[in-house]
C-alpha cells in the first residue's frame, strides 16, 4: 500500500517506526515514520517558507485550488473510502459519508471569497477605517483516528483559504488518509509546503505546537487531550481551539413518533462503531417508554457486523467497552441487548463489539458519566422532563443534546434549558450544517468559538485595522 506523499516528510536518523494495523482483521496494512526533531523542523520550515508566497496570493487563487482538491477527492470516493474502512474499521459506506460530509466544509471555504468579512467606513472628515482578516501564519491540525478524513477538513480547507500553511498531524492509528489527501492535494498543483502531513505520536504534536512558526493550534480528541493541547498552547502564547470528548444524552418523550425516534436513537448510538463525539450514548425515557425502547431493542438487534457497523479502533479499545459493560453487569444493570457476545463478522482478529443497550443503571455509573466511545446505549428511566434535563445538565460535558417529541413546547423548552452547544430536535445527531459552526460547550471544547463556518474564519485569522487620510478637508476634528 502506497504511504509516500510528495507532501509527506521524510525520515531522518531521529524518527522511529510504526505499524498501520487494520481494526477489521488485526492484519498489518501499512508501516509509517514516527517524526522526531529533525523532520518536524524540516516540516515546519518548508512550511514557513510556502506561507510567504501562499499569503500574497488572491484569495479567489486560493480557493480555486481548494476546488481542484474537491474534485479530485469526488473521483477518487470510493478508493478513498475504502481506504478509510480498512485503517479505522468503520464500513466503506461510513467511510463514504464522512468523505461527504468533510467535503462540505470545503465547499464552504470556497465561497470565502464572496463573504462580506472585510469592512470600510468614513469614521471622520476624510479619514476612513478599514478592517480586514490577515492569515496567521503556519497553522496545526492535530486530528483523532475516528473521522481520519473529516476532521482534518473542519480546519485545513479555511484555513488554508485564509491564506495561511497547514500542517496535519493525524493520529497514528488512522495516518493513511491523511497521506491520501495531500496526494490529491499534489495532484490538484497546490504548491509545495503548503499542505503537508506530519507522522507521528504525542511527542511529535509537542515538537510541532513549541516549534516557533507555528501559531495557531485546532485539535479534536479525548477531554483530557485536549484539556493538555489548551495548556500547552496557553504556556506558549498560541491561539488554540480543542474540542474534546462528549456524553451525549437523548430524551424520548411517550408521544415521540415511533418509527422516527426508534430508528434516529439506533443510527446515532450504534453508528461508527458509537466511535464519534456526536453519538447517543444515554437514553433518558420520560415516562412510559416501554413500546419505544422494544422498538430500539429490535432494531439494534438486526444490525449485523461487518456490513451495517464496523470494528472499534484497537484491541485495547474493545477491551475498555466491554469493561464498561461488565461493570455495569456487575452492578446490578439488566444487559437488554449484548455486543459482547456478537458473531465477529468472519474476521476472528478483528477488533469487533456489536450492539450494546444497557437498562437499570443509576446516574452514578461510570457507563452514565464516563465516554465509553463504543456501540453502548445506557438507559435512564424518570417521571418528568424537569428530570431529564437536571441529567443533562449535571454532565460535565456539553456536546451535544437530543429530544424527541412531538410537542412544539416541550421541544423549544428543551432547546432552551439544555446545556449543551449543539441540540438535536428530533434529529439523533445534531451536527449543524455550514455556514453554521460546529462546536460543543463546558468539557467538550476549551478555546473561544467554534471549528467550521464563520468562527473557523475568525479563529484562523487575525483582525488587521487601517486608519488612512488622503485628502485634506476644510472643516477639522479631533482625528484630523
């Protein structure tokens, strides 16, 4: 399997090796540089020296090579997806969504440079005030294994737009997508340096946030991550924006429409393997929800390895899940449905967990409180929504909210009292849709604003301000 890349840096005498192992079979696919000091120097560099020249050029320039980029990842979809599915283990057809998806954010950096951002005024007799959005500099992505594709673009396509570099340090566990985008980014003419990926571990992300070039810093990840990422870009003087882990609850409601609710709550929380920050991990039923949750039991169970939900990332991952789920077992919670003993899609060394629902946890259960990152759904059951929303809002996370419910009023009640920066009425996974950012609140994100839309313009940019005169007037004032 190709892992070279024009845009790839190469090894020096400092960097180490590491192996690509396929999630779906345990097998071998690939074997990457783990960068050491020299090459991220090397990296960073190249980099610096690309923005120069990248910064000066027109903005439509830029964003038409953004759009040679697209296209070139529509041709290649199905390649790329696959790719994707045998490095992260989630199905081709997930694969393919998530390719989709991220290609939307760079849609929306393409239209940039239609964007009203830059402003001018008559502030006073001939003087006039202007603002405009200048590019950073050398910018880092470093980006987590579960949307190994996606997440890289919710921050390189408006960055790289703005006028800024981008380096990409994508996890070790899913690098080969990342080599994959900065070939068709080669393909596409982008000039050299512009994009590049750097390999490597926790070290090689701490080589890059310290090297000086470098000034601004978006990551995705674990809570404690990115909590680590936030400090270290503080102690440095660097902007940075990390989104971290999440736990997401769904509120079913008695009068929720059946099939609607039933399927949505089964595609959030078993989607991906349950491996994204968006998925329904706790399902809170207000009231007599026993026909919905038959209904949610049923549907889980038809879902079948291998074809309808992928591997989780590692060996060590599955372990972690089904720790979850022995424990909980061993405190007394009814297991309702039990991935832990599901066929494993005719691949035995495969990292497979299938569906999971709990019943009869308490709210101080770790399968409650903690992100398991696996196709688990805990269920809660209470009285009222007065009880669901004292849950939600007791998380320490804040990522994401659902409810489902045909009542207007319980519904904008809902949206209102949630503490969480995205709400989902009647929609499983709210991820909002560009121009509108995506962005969680409390232990979910640390930094100001939000990755995607107009708050990934204003958190890769930076405010420039011009206060000219070129006429002298007659009449005078204070700024005359």
């Amino acid at each position: 399997m190709k892992t070279e890349t024009a845009a790839s840096i190469p090894s020096t005498k400092t960097d180490s090796k590491r192996d690509v192992i396929s999630p779906l079979d345990g097998s071998v696919l690939s074997q990457i540089d783990i960068a050491g000091s020299d090459s991220v120097k090397g990296a960073v560099e190249k980099s610096e020296q690309a923005f120069k020249s990248w910064a000066l050029t027109p903005i439509r320039e830029r964003a038409q090579f953004l759009a040679r980029f697209k296209e070139k990842v529509e041709q290649n979809m199905g390649d790329m997806a696959q790719l994707i599915s045998q490095e992260n283990g989630k199905t081709k057809g997930e694969a393919g969504d998530e390719i989709k998806r991220g290609l939307e954010v760079v849609e929306f950096a393409t239209s940039i440079p239609n964007l009203p951002m830059d402003s001018t005024l008559e502030v006073s007799r001939g003087v006039r005030c202007q603002s405009e959005h200048s590019p950073l500099g050398v910018t880092l992505g470093i980006t987590p294994f579960n949307f190994p594709a996606m997440v890289p673009m919710w921050m390189f396509p408006i960055s790289m737009v703005c006028g800024n570099s981008f380096v990409l340090k994508p996890s070790e566990q899913t690098p080969l997508a990342a080599l994959r985008i900065a070939d068709l980014f080669h393909d596409s003419g982008l000039p050299d340096g512009v994009f590049s990926v750097v390999n490597g571990d926790k070290e090689t992300a701490r080589l890059l946030m310290e090297s000086d070039p470098v000034k601004a810093i978006g990551f995705v990840g674990s809570t404690p991550a990115a909590r680590s990422i936030y400090a270290l870009a503080g102690q440095l003087g660097k902007r940075a924006l990390a989104l971290g882990g999440a736990k997401n609850h769904i509120t079913l409601m008695a009068d929720a429409d059946p099939e609607i609710a039933t399927a949505n709550i089964v595609a959030s929380a078993m989607g991906c393997a349950g491996q994204r920050c968006m998925a329904a991990s706790v399902l809170i039923l207000v009231g007599d929800c026993s026909a919905l949750l038959d209904r949610i039991i049923e549907l889980a169970s038809k879902i079948e390895l291998g074809k309808d939900l992928g591997a989780v990332i590692s060996a060590t991952a599955k372990t972690r899940i089904t720790g979850y789920i022995n424990q909980a077992e061993a405190e007394g919670a009814k297991i309702l449905l039990d991935g832990r003993t599901t066929p494993s899609a005719g691949n035995p060394n495969g990292f497979w967990v299938g569906p999971t629902v709990i019943d009869g946890v308490t709210t101080d259960s770790d399968c409650i409180n903690d992100e398991i990152f696996g196709p688990v759904l805990s269920v809660l059951q209470v009285d009222s929504l007065d009880e669901a929303l004292a849950i939600e809002n007791a998380s320490p996370f804040g990522n994401a909210a659902s409810i489902y419910t045909q009542s207007g009023a319980t519904a904008e009640r809902y949206a209102t009292e949630a503490n969480a920066g995205m709400v989902g009425v009647n929609i499983g996974v709210p991820v909002p849709r560009d121009p509108f950012p995506l962005g969680g609140w409390n232990a979910s994100r640390f930094g100001v604003g939000d990755m995607t839309g107009a708050e990934g313009i204003r958190f890769w940019t930076q405010t420039k301000k011009i206060t000219s005169k070129w006429s002298n007037k007659a009449a005078r004032s204070w700024m005359s």
